[in-house]
C-alpha cells in the first residue's frame, strides 16, 4: 500500500465534512424540488376541483353502509382514481402509496387532502404496509385501493385486497367515474384527468363480503367485473363510450 505523510490524516476531517455538505445540500434540494411539485399538484388540482361538476351515481351504496360504521374498502383502477379521491378529501380515508419519488409526491399531495397514507407496494415494503393497513381498518378506518397498482397491469385486480378483506370481514365497494371532456394520459393506465367545466361521474357498484365458499380467483374476477361495468357506466352517461374499454383507445 502507498505511504502517505502524516499531514495528510489532518485534511480527514476536512475531507469528511465536504462530504457531509455536499450530501446535505443534495438533500435539501431534493426536498425543495419535492415540496414545490407537491405544491403545484395540489394548486394545480384544487383550481380545477373548483370549475367541475360532479354528480354521485348509486352514492347510496356507499352511504348506508357509513350509517352502519361498517368497514369499508373502496376498490378502484389506478386510471380512474381522479375524482373519486378528490370526492373523498378530508373524510379519514387511508390508503396506499408507492415507495418511489413519484411516490413521494403522491403521498404528500394525499396526506394535504386528508388521507392517511401508507407507503408500501407489492414489491417494496409491501407486507410491512399491509399490515398497516389491517390494523387501520380493524380500528375502524375505511381504505381506498387502486387495485391494478402502482405499476400495473392495467385493468388485473392485485391479490392484496382479497386478503385484506377476508382477514378484516369488511365491505368492498368498486368505484369509478367518467367525464365529459377527458384528457386520457397516454400513461400504462390511461389515467383521466376531466377538462375544466365539464360534466362528470362518479358510480359506486354494489357492495359485497367475501363469503367463505367464494375462492380468491373468484373474488377477483368479482371486482374486474364490477368496475368495468362501473366505468362502462359512467363511460356511457358521460357520453364518451364508444365500445372499447379507454385503456384500448
């Protein structure tokens, strides 16, 4: 190994704290660049929130099952989660968000919006979340999942929510909506985002319990039919259909 001269010990911690700096300074700028998109997430949706109109389609659905301080969890495709969390703020929903930056932002934005979010996904800290998860509807807190999440595939209902709602005998509830003039993202969902002043959406489906006999796939297919026909719905009331599933178009 090389020999160094013995001064060279006394610039260590010099060396060390330049370091220090530079990894702060590199954090305190990715914060800010968090802090300033979490901003205009939020400005940017809150002033379109205030130009739309919004109609609950078979809101009773949902509502009477409140009444009844029953546990609920709410099921929705990543790509039509829009409006329904906007629909929903303020009201002590949990719910899930990725480990990702993008992520990040999400959680920031959704935690501003009233929503206790846990971070976890099925690839990463997913049963640490999960578990989160249990415990918060246990004690009575409803949950909202977008159930083809966070990476997709599109319109596939991830096992998680089956679990959930076998071990906790909650109520699952499909939402979904639609608008009158989308923007349909070209994204792996085709996330909507509605267009200022127009008419939209929101359809809540039928709720159901797992029953003992059903088997985990038919559950699945149970909430893939239900909010495909609940977007369909809110496809064709909106006046959008035109026979294809958006994820297609």
């Amino acid at each position: 190994m090389p020999r160094f001269p013995p001064y060279f010990k006394l610039l260590i911690p010099a060396v060390n704290q330049v370091e220090i700096s530079f990894v702060y300074q590199v954090k305190n700028l990715y914060m800010t660049r968090l802090t300033l998109l979490t901003y205009l997430l939020g400005f940017g949706t809150a002033l379109l929130r205030t130009t739309l109109r919004v109609e609950l389609l078979h809101s009773r659905q949902y509502s009477d099952l409140q009444a009844r301080r029953v546990p609920i969890l709410f099921a929705l495709w990543h790509g039509r989660m829009f409006l329904p969390i906007n629909v929903h703020r303020h009201t002590g929903i949990g719910t899930m968000a990725s480990k990702s930056r993008d992520g990040e932002i999400i959680t920031r934005w959704l935690e501003n919006n009233g929503y206790l979010v846990t971070r976890g996904s099925t690839t990463r800290g997913g049963s640490a979340a999960f578990r989160r998860l249990l415990r918060q509807v246990r004690s009575g807190r409803n949950i909202a999942l977008t159930v083809d999440g966070p990476r997709g595939p599109a319109r596939v209902v991830q096992p998680g929510i089956v679990r959930l709602a076998r071990l906790t005998k909650a109520f699952i509830v499909p939402v979904s909506f639609s608008s009158s003039h989308p923007w349909l993202l070209r994204s792996w969902d085709r996330f909507l985002v509605p267009k200022p002043f127009s008419q939209n959406f929101v359809a809540y489906g039928e709720p159901f319990v797992i029953s003992k006999e059903m088997s985990d796939e038919a559950v699945l297919t149970k909430i893939r039919v239900a909010l495909d026909d609940l977007t369909e719905e809110a496809d064709r009331v909106a006046g959008i259909y035109d026979g294809r599933p958006e994820i297609l178009k």
